[in-house]
C-alpha cells in the first residue's frame, strides 16, 4: 500500500475503531487486547481500571481485581507489569531472572516455596512472619523484605503466581511450571503479533522497540530479537505515510469506512493502548503528551497525573481528576481541564459530551459530582 493511497487520518481513525472497541464482558475484552497494563496510582482509579472502563460493559473501579481469580488470566511482566491471558503468559515461560541466584538465595527460595505449598494461598506479610528473612536492598536502591523480593524473583520466574488481590495486595500460590516451548522462533513471533495487536497501526521505531521490549518479559530469547525483527516486518501489513513505515496486523484496512471516530468524549489513562506510543500520539494529534506523575511538581505543565481527553477523534486537551470529601464526609469527583488550543470547545455538543463522561466516571468511582 503506497501513501497515497493511505493517510495519517486514515491510520488515526482506524487506531481509536480498532482499541475502542464496543464494550464487552471483562474476560473478552482482556482477550481482545491481549495485555491491560498495571499502574498502582490512583487518580482517581489505578490504570488497569481506567483502561477497562471504557471497553467492558457497566465496568466499576476495582472490577478486574474482584473477579480475577474465576477468570483465565495472568498477573505478571509482559512489556510492562499487568494483566493477560494465560496463554500469552505460558508463552514467555520458562525464564530466568536477569540475575542469576547464589545457593544461598535459592535455597532460601525453596523454603519459601514449600511454605506457600503448605499453606495454599499466602500473604506476603504472613510469609514474612513466618520466615522472617529481614531485609533487603530493592531494584529502586532502597530497602524491602527480602521475603517480598523472593517473591518478585519467584513470580518472574514462574514458579509462583498471583492468586487474588486483598486491598490491593498480591496473594501468592504455587504455580506448576509451564512447559519448554516446542519453537521458540514461533512463540516469540505470537507475542510480537500480540503487542503490535494491541497497539496497531505502529511507527517503525515503535515496532523496533516493542519487539526488542518483548525481552523484559522473555529475556532468554534475546539471541532471537534480530531474526524476530525482521520477520515482523516481512509478515505484517506495511505502507508508508508522510515519510514514516507503518505497520499493522494482516487482514485489516485501515481505510475502511468502518472505522468512524468514536462518539462522545473519552477520559483516557496515561497507559491506555491508545496514548501509550508517545512517538504516534505526536503524529497523530500534533502535540507532544508526557506522563508527569514523577516530574517535579514545579516543572509538571499539564499535571500530576493528566488523562488525555478525546472529542471527535482529536485529543484537545487533557483532564486532572480527583477524590475528595466535601463538608459532610461524602467523596466527590472534582475535575480540572486544560486544552491545547488554550480554550475549550465552543457550543453545547462539546459541553453536555463531557458532563456525560463525567457521569460515567462518577458511576465508575461510585462517588458523587464536585
């Protein structure tokens, strides 16, 4: 497909049809984007949260957490910590840790192992307890309980998995592990069509980057990345528009008239499929988006935590959102917009779109208007 017959409108729309698909069930729609990212801020909900609200039919805050554990799915590392199918999971297994462990360590593992198998479904701070392992350097250069980072190290290398979350916090059980891959040219190639799934249409440098970020979550395959490159690029659809490759799955048309740019306004989270390429959100909507939560606060321009905000297929702005109590104790939603062009839209579309968004989110959160 050459550029003139395909435009940066053409792959915009078809980028918000195809991840702004008409809700569904929870477990469908995990399945249909293949991976739900995990952040644990709330503002005003955690990001997995934010991203399914929009694609699971009457989705409340902190859904994906309740019913988890009847659903097929997996928390762990993918290209980022979340939440898949087992079957994508079982793809990336068996791996080692970057890190090789000392007899020491391991052995230390194992009596963590034969703890959790005595005891099901564990606690971290009843491991913890029992084992009483003291402390730990982390990744970050601080301290936490060893005990918690065995637990990081044995989930990586599934040999634990997450059973449920209580409050927010992982429970642990122990995970059978997955079998060898039979071609592992192939399962790497699955997991490179599952990510360019979940982000499609990509530029050629985010491709080149999803494929070689495959490697945090299947790091024994890095001998592979080249050859899996380059098989991507043979196998998926291609064109070039504006000077840029793009890429996306076989059998799509980016230029169908199927593809209308979605109705209302849409909130969306720093993480979600559809802003997560910083390199095409740029080329898409002409202005640069940043995530800001660990930006000083005096250098942040849009926000602590600001969600972009869709209208008519354009992002014009972004949305800091809240939860407070007011007076009487009652939380309310209070929310705080800011817009690229400097003011907000004009006429009373733009204005009763976005107070319905609003209400959804105030459903969402189970919380009242400011």
């Amino acid at each position: 497909m050459t550029a003139a017959a395909l435009g940066i409108d053409d792959l915009r729309r078809y980028a918000l049809a195809r991840s702004l698909f008409a809700p569904s069930g929870l477990g469908r729609a995990v399945e249909r984007l293949g991976f739900v990212q995990a952040d644990p801020i709330r503002s005003p909900a955690r990001a997995q949260d934010l991203i399914l609200r929009h694609r699971v039919k009457g989705y409340l805050a902190g859904d994906l957490e309740r019913h988890y554990p009847r659903l097929k799915l997996e928390e762990d590392f993918f290209i980022n910590h979340g939440f898949m199918p087992a079957r994508l999971h079982a793809l990336m297994h068996p791996r080692q840790g970057y890190r090789a462990w000392p007899k020491s360590q391991w052995d230390q593992a194992h009596r963590l192992l034969e703890f959790v198998r005595s005891r099901g479904v564990v606690h971290p701070r009843d491991v913890d307890a029992a084992l009483a392992m003291g402390g730990a350097r982390n990744f970050f250069g601080g301290n936490s309980r060893a005990s918690t980072q065995l637990m990081d190290g044995l989930l990586y290398r599934g040999l634990l998995r997450v059973a449920r979350r209580e409050s927010g916090v992982r429970l642990f059980e122990v995970r059978t592990p997955w079998p060898d891959a039979v071609d592992a040219g192939a399962a790497y190639d699955e997991l490179v069509d599952v990510v360019v799934a979940q982000y499609a249409p990509v530029p050629r440098p985010t491709l080149s980057m999803l494929v070689g970020r495959l490697l945090y979550g299947a790091p024994q395959w890095k001998p592979l990345r080249s050859a899996a490159l380059a098989r991507a690029k043979r196998r998926l659809s291609h064109a070039v528009v504006d000077g840029m490759d793009w890429y996306w799955p076989n059998g799509e048309a980016p230029r169908s008239s199927r593809h209308a740019d979605p109705k209302g306004v849409h909130l969306l989270a720093p993480f979600d499929p559809v802003v997560w390429d910083r390199t095409r959100f740029e080329r898409f909507w002409g202005w640069p988006y940043r995530f800001e939560a660990y930006v000083p606060a005096p250098k942040r321009e849009r926000g602590y935590y600001a969600m972009p905000l869709l209208w008519q297929g354009q992002v014009i702005g972004w949305g800091n959102l809240s939860v407070k109590p007011d007076l009487a104790g009652v939380n309310r939603l209070e929310a705080d917009f800011g817009y690229v062009r400097g003011v907000r839209p004009r006429g009373p579309a733009f204005r009763q779109a976005l107070e319905e968004e609003l209400q959804r989110l105030q459903v969402f959160l189970r919380v009242g208007s400011g």
